[in-house]
C-alpha cells in the first residue's frame, strides 16, 4: 500500500507540512539524509540570529518560546524546530536519503539508500539552499591560502590576524565580515556591483512587517516611498564605495529572488573603514587576489558568499514539467504541472522564507487533504490551538 504522503527533508518545511497533515488527519513520513532535524541550522555559523523577527518566523501551530528574544540564535531556532517535531509527533525517518524519486503507476517512487517507498504524495522540501554555490577563477589552484564556502565557515577564530577577503555581499556574506572583525581578523568583502541595503529594524519595527505593508504597492512604487526613509536610517552609502541599485529592494526581489542585505552592523564597520569595500574578483595569484579594477591585493583566505542552489533535479526524474529551465522548481506552494508532486520552501518572499514556508505548508496540505479525501478528519487552519515551541 503506498503512503499517503511522503515528505522528503526535516528542515523547517518538511516539519511545516508534517505538522499540517497531522492536523489534516493525513499521515506523513518525513525522510531526512541526516542524523537530526533541521539539519542546516546544526552547520551555519555559530553566531547567526535570525534576520526576520520571531513573530513572523514561526511555523503553523507552534509560537517560539515567550524568553526568545525577537531575533532567536541560531540554538533557539535548533531547540525551537526539535521540539516542534517532537510535539506533532511527527514520523521521520533520520539517515534516509533520497537518491531516486519518479512518478510510477498513480504514485511515486521514492529510492533511498537502502528502501523503496511509494507515495500517493511527495512534497519536497530540501531546501532552497540545498547545495554551495562554489565559482571557480582563472589562477585559483595556485592559490597558496585557504579558499571556502559561507556553509563551511563556523567562526572567526581561525582568522585572527589573518586578511580574509569574503566573496559576497547577501546576508551570510556581511554577517560572516562582522564575525572576522570581532574575531581580530582583516576583513575585506567583495561588492561586485549597485546593492541594496536595509536595516534590520526601522525606527524599532522589524523590516518584514515593513515589507509586508509595502507588498500590497507595487514594487516600484513601493521601493520609491521606501528610498528616502532608508537613507536616513542607512546614511548615504554611495560614499561608502556602495553603489545604489536602479531597482529597490522590492523589484530586487520580486525580479530576481534575492533578499537584499539585512544590515546588523556591516555598514558601520565599513564606514569605521574596518571592513574593506572591494571590486569583483577577476583571478587569483599564489598570495592574493586581482580584482576587476585591475588592483592586487594578498590574502590570507578567501571565504565565497556565494550563495547556494537548490539542485532537486539531482534526484528527482521524470518531471520536468514542474521545473524551470536551470532544474529548479517552477512553482513552491502548491500542486505543481504533476498531479501528486508539490513543493515547499522555494519562494524567496519579501516577508521571510520561514514565513512563506509556513503558509505554503498550510496550502500544500490543505491540497492533500482534499485529494486523499482527509478533509474535516481534524483540520485546523486558524491560529487557535496554538502551542509555545522551544527555544
Ligand atoms: C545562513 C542562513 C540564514 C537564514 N536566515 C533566515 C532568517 O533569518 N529568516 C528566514 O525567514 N529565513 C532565513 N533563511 C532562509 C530559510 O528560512 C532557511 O534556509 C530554512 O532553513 C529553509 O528551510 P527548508 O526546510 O526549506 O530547508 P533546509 O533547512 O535546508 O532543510 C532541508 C532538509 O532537507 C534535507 N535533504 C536535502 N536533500 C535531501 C535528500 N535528497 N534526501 C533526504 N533529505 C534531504 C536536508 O538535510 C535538510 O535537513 C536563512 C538561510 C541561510 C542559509
């Protein structure tokens, strides 16, 4: 008998929609290739908050713990998920990785290592940020230091003393430049071209509640009552080596899907000048790096920023239908060209992923349920019956 919903990942979307099709009276499997859930947030770098407010980072059902404070650590968001899973008791079957998943005779195929299973459902929910995104440039195998990924980085320490040039201005970039400044290092950070920037917080009200009133504008227009109000909280950053972008943050997001940097402090160490402004990276030399200017300067170690990629047509087959053409879901939230097949967790949304993930959760098992005919088992789509989390 096949399942009725197989669900493949245990980060915060697979936990989402299990939570969700626990409510629905639906019974899901989570399979997850690690040992533990929300396994991503076990390897970021040790001093990551989160960049969304707690409120508007929690998942259905389960508020994070009332002592969080309004941006949880990165252990918060670990102790809050593991204990999500344990209150909907949720079945996840830890150190199964999917390596094979094909639409079959009215279900789907799901091949891990060491079990078939199939499934009248199949969510995907393994992430947006699945694999490192990892640039090559000419000269880099003669490189005599230490060249990594954002994914690979854990804390400064290693870098005391140390010019470390960050390839990268999103979040994890400007994050990890704070960390190597704290940590006694000389950080430099690559700025390719026009950015955006926004604070944290504006005037003491989290960005995304901001951004969430300004979704209802168009982008444009949105982005043309934003400008003034950002640059008086921000400063003028042209004079920081920083060159504004011809579109705002909103059309910066709505068009591409990349958040713009969430500022918690890299602006002020840049204007303190204890963060380097750098031009793109054209090849590198055994101690160093020149840059697109032209200009050379040695590093000690490179750490690329460079984002990730979500690489699903690694394991899924035979469905094309529901990707774009670089492989990636065309479609996160709903039923997608596939009868049975949905995706969770691939919309870059202005408002938060976490956020977005726990909506999309919501529609995707509301989905479910209607077609395995669970509907009014024991649904609960409002906001009562909440639990606290942990954290
Ligand atoms: C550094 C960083 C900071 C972020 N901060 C925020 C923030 O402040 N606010 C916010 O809203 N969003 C933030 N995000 C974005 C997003 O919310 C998180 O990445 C979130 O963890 C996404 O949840 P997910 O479940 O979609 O993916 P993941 O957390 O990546 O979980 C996917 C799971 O699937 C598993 N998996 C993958 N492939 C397979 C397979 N083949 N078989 C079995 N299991 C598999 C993985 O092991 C993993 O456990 C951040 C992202 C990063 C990288």
């Amino acid at each position: 008998m096949p399942y009725d919903a197989v669900i493949v990942g245990a980060g915060p979307a697979g936990l989402a929609v299990g939570a969700c099709l626990a409510r629905a009276g639906v019974p899901a499997t989570i399979l997850e290739q690690t040992g533990q859930v929300g396994a991503a947030w076990h390897r970021h770098y040790t001093r990551l908050h989160l960049h969304t407010d707690k409120a508007r980072s929690q998942l259905p059902f389960a508020d994070f713990a009332a002592e969080c404070p309004r941006y949880p650590s990165r252990q918060q968001v670990i102790d809050y998920l593991q204990a999500y899973a344990r209150t909907f008791r949720l079945d996840i079957r830890l150190g199964q990785q999917v390596v094979a998943a094909r639409p079959g005779d009215g279900s789907w195929e799901v091949r891990t290592r060491d079990q078939i299973y199939q499934a009248r459902n199949l969510v995907l929910a393994t992430g947006y940020n699945r694999e490192p995104n990892l640039p090559t440039w000419p000269g880099q195998s003669a490189f005599r230091g230490t060249v990594l990924h954002s994914s690979d980085y854990r804390d400064g320490e290693p870098f005391r003393g140390r010019r470390v040039l960050v390839v990268g201005f999103g979040n994890s970039g400007g994050e990890i430049a704070i960390d190597l400044c704290q940590h006694g290092a000389e950080p430099s950070i690559v700025v390719r071209g026009p950015v955006n920037v926004v604070p944290r917080e504006l005037f003491g009200i989290p960005i995304q509640a901001v951004s969430l009133l300004q979704s209802r504008l168009p982008p444009r227009v949105a982005d043309l009552v934003s400008r003034p109000v950002l640059r008086l909280a921000l400063g003028d950053l042209s004079r920081l080596g920083l060159e504004r972008g011809a579109e705002g943050p909103m059309a910066q997001i709505r068009r591409l899907g990349r958040i713009p940097l969430i500022d918690v402090g890299t602006i002020e160490l840049i204007r303190s000048g204890r963060i380097a402004v750098c031009p793109g990276v054209a090849s590198f030399t055994a101690d160093g790096v020149v840059f697109t200017d032209g200009t050379q300067r040695p590093f000690d170690a490179v750490i690329l920023a460079t984002g990730y990629r979500p690489r699903v047509d690694a394991f899924l087959h035979g469905a094309s239908a529901a990707l774009d053409r670089d492989g990636a879901p065309a479609s996160s939230g709903s039923e997608t060209a596939i009868p049975g097949l949905y995706f969770c967790g691939f919309r870059v949304s202005p408002a938060g992923m976490l956020r977005e993930i726990g909506r999309e959760a919501r529609r995707i098992s509301a989905a479910i349920a209607r077609r395995t005919g669970a509907v009014g088992k024991g649904g609960n789509w409002g906001r009562e019956g909440r639990t606290t989390g942990a954290g």
